[in-house]
C-alpha cells in the first residue's frame, strides 16, 4: 500500500488517510470490549498513537487491518485488568 510507504517516510496526512479508514472497524471493536464509549474511544486512540509509534514493524502492508486489530485487542485487554484489578486505594495514615 502506498499510504503505509508514505506514512513511514513521516508523512502524516498518509498516516491520518490510514487511520481514518480503519477507525470504524477499530472503534466498533473497542466499544463491544470495553461497553463504556469513553474508554472505548481512548484505546481507539491509544491504537492509533502506538501504530504510528510501530509503524516499520508491520511486516505485511497488506494485513494493516488485522495488525491494527491485534494492537487494539492487546491494549483493550490491558484494559480489562486494569479495571478487574481496581484502581489502589492509598491510605493516608502513617
């Protein structure tokens, strides 16, 4: 794909025309996970900042859309730990 040679040599509106074409499929996936539109939407962008990040590890141009999946699924499950586990509660005595 010549969006993804463009974007790795830094161009960011090729990056923005891959994000904006895969962002329905990456926020439908995050909002059936997560049932919360407000998380949902932050690990869609969470994906997106850490593909831009990964960007020349992507292998095969031709399988974007399951590596973004697959960086979606890692985070939302992180996600999901972070909510089973809670968030700690720091007490203020000595």
């Amino acid at each position: 794909m010549e969006l993804i040679s463009f974007a790795r040599s830094g161009d960011q509106e090729a990056f923005t025309s891959l994000m904006r074409s895969h962002e329905g499929g990456i926020q439908s996936f995050c909002r059936r996970f997560t049932k919360k539109p407000d998380d949902a939407e932050d690990l869609v962008l969470e994906t997106f900042v850490e593909a831009y990040l990964k960007l020349n590890q992507l292998r095969n141009s031709e399988a974007i859309a399951h590596w973004l999946r697959s960086i979606a699924r890692n985070l939302c499950r992180s996600w999901y730990r972070k909510q089973r586990m809670g968030s700690p509660s720091f007490s203020s005595d000595p």
